[in-house]
C-alpha cells in the first residue's frame, strides 16, 4: 500500500445517500482503513467532529440542511472548528469547472467527481497525504492555497503581491456569462 | 510562515505523512485491484440499491407536482443529483445521463413556479423505463434518442428561462 500505514488513518464520511457512504467506505477498507466513521448529514458531521477527531473528511456537497459547501466554511473559519487546517476531499456529482472553482473556493482540498473511481479516491488520499498544499489567509478567503502547483516552482511574476485573492494557475479561464 | 503582502501563506506541519509512515510515492496497483475487487461483491446489490433512489425520486417528483415549492424542488433536485452521480456505478449510465439532464433543468430555473413539470415528469419516467427495461448499452439506439430528446427539450428550456448555466 505504497508503503502508508492506512489503519492509522481516521477517516470521516459524510454523505447523506446511504448507498454513497457504503460504497466509499468499502474502498476505504480494502485500501485498509479500519478507522472510518461515517456521518449522514452535514449536522451530523459537525456535531461529531470533535470526538471523532478525522484525519481526513470525504464530504458530500448536495446534501440537506447544511451543505458540503457550508460544512467546509464552517471547519475553515468557525472558531468552534477543532481543526481549520483538516484536509477535506469534496465528493460530488457536479462536473462544471464553476463547481470546482465553488469548491475550491470554499476551502476544499481536493475534488473528486462522481461517479467514484477507485483510483480516483486513492488518488485525492494521497494528494492530501503526500503532498499537501500550503494554507493562505486573506481578508476574503482562509483555506489550502488555490495554485496547484508549490509555490516555490513558480517563477512567473507575482501577481498575487498586491491581492487578497490567490491566482487560479490550475483552471482554465472563466467563460463570458 | 510566510506574509506576502495582503495574504499569508501558512504551511502547517505534514503530521499525516508522520502518521501514516513514509510512502513509496504513486499509486500501488495492488490497493487499485483489492478495492475493485470490493466493489465487485458488491455489484449484486446495486440494482436494489438504484430501485431504492427511483422510489425516492418517484416519491420527490410526486410532492413537486403536488407544490411546485422551493422546498420539493430541492427534494427533488437533490434525488436527482444523487442518481446522476451513482447509476454510472450501478451500470446504468443512461439512467445518469437522464438524471443529469433533470438536475440541469432543476437547477438552471430560478422560478419553481415556470418550471415545465411535464419535462420533469418525462425524465422521471425515462429513468423508470430504462431500470425496468435493465438497459444498461449506451448504445441501445430508442433510449439513446429518449435521452438526446430530454437533453435537448432542457437545452430550450433553459434558453427560454435566459439560463445557460
């Protein structure tokens, strides 16, 4: 399992489709998670935070009552959040690069589009865990650094010098709307 | 950490990585093949568990005709959703393509109440069709058309309403 101890990871799943959760946790397992604790709602999540104590979140977006959007914000900038620094995988059906850039935005550390692939997943776990991006914080916006690649291979100007908002070097530019 | 001007860069400690050990990097395509081999045994349960999502947006789509409401178009954008993100797992990708369109038509009309509940109800009726049919080819040539249609009926729908999102 390239070498990662996995059963040391905690894990919280949050989705409100019980079908979702299951399906996820099973991958979680046969990668070898034994820590995994699963949360049906945004609510539920954000009641069990402390105690459950994650590592890492997968989190659902569409979801009644308090959204996956919501529920990051919240983690992000609420001073009742135990960690505002946890990594959070955002799971979704929503595909349009705007819903990424929402994501993204609101503080996610990585996307990961339905429907699930078993790469896929293991591929946002590693991202967090092997290479975790820097945190920013501004007047607008506290959350994992929104350039994918490490700040120290760009050599581009800087253009974030005099803005509190961090460039977008990994999408495509806005479409005219 | 680091201040650039208006915004700080913090880089946190990576406790993960001392948690979990030194990796080898990449992916292990051992990890890829146990896991695909979990979502195998549990293929036997994904017609159920489809059936299961169909019931609750039959169920979601009755409350909205009933009160076309911000409260049941949620409900029922949300069940939506959630079919067009999992029938692709569950081997009815049609069936995705059918909710996916749904979803953009329920998301793209800011007014419930101009939302053509004809539209949504041949959608619903669509994805009931091709799970009782187990239409699981993307190539079965009358549900392709079906769907191209709905597609194309919330691509004027939206125009109409002035979305295009």
């Amino acid at each position: 399992m390239s070498g990662l101890r996995f059963d040391r990871l905690r894990i919280l799943v949050v989705d409100d489709n019980q079908h979702m959760r299951k399906l996820v946790v099973t991958i979680l397992q046969a990668f070898g998670c034994t820590q995994i604790i699963e949360a049906i709602d945004g609510e539920h999540a954000w009641s069990v935070l402390n105690d459950a104590n994650p590592d890492v979140i997968l989190l659902d977006w569409q979801m009644a009552g308090m959204t996956g959007l919501e529920f990051v914000k919240k983690v992000r900038t609420d001073p009742a959040s135990p960690n505002p620094f946890m990594p959070i995988i955002m799971l979704t059906g929503h595909t349009h690069i705007n819903h990424v850039r929402m994501a993204r935005d609101a503080g996610a550390n990585e996307f990961l589009a339905k429907p699930v692939s078993v790469k896929a997943v293991l591929s946002r776990l590693m991202a967090v865990i092997e290479h975790p991006r820097p945190f920013v914080r501004s007047k607008s916006y506290f959350g994992p650094c929104r350039r994918r690649r490490p700040m120290d291979e760009y050599s581009g100007p800087e253009r974030r010098a005099n803005d509190d908002v961090a460039v977008l070097d990994d999408l495509p530019p806005r479409k005219q709307q | 950490m680091r201040e650039q001007n208006n915004a700080e860069l913090i880089v946190p400690p990576n406790t993960l990585k001392a948690k979990l050990g030194i990796g080898t990097g990449g992916i292990d395509p051992e990890a890829i093949k146990r896991a695909e081999k979990a979502m195998e045994g549990l293929k036997s349960e994904f017609s159920d568990w489809l059936a299961k999502d169909i019931i609750h947006l039959n169920d979601a789509f009755a409350a909205f005709k009933n009160e076309s409401n911000s409260h049941n178009a949620s409900i029922l954008f949300r069940a939506a959703h959630d079919i067009k993100g999992q029938a692709t797992t569950f081997e009815y990708p049609l069936i995705a393509r059918v909710a996916a369109s749904l979803s953009k038509l329920m998301e793209g009309l800011k007014s419930r109440e101009t939302t053509p509940v004809a539209l949504v109800e041949a959608h619903v009726e669509a994805i009931h069709v091709i799970h009782r049919d187990k239409i699981k080819d993307t190539s079965d040539l009358t549900a392709l058309t079906l769907v191209e249609a709905l597609e194309g009926r919330v691509v004027k729908a939206l125009a109409r309403a002035g979305q295009t999102f």
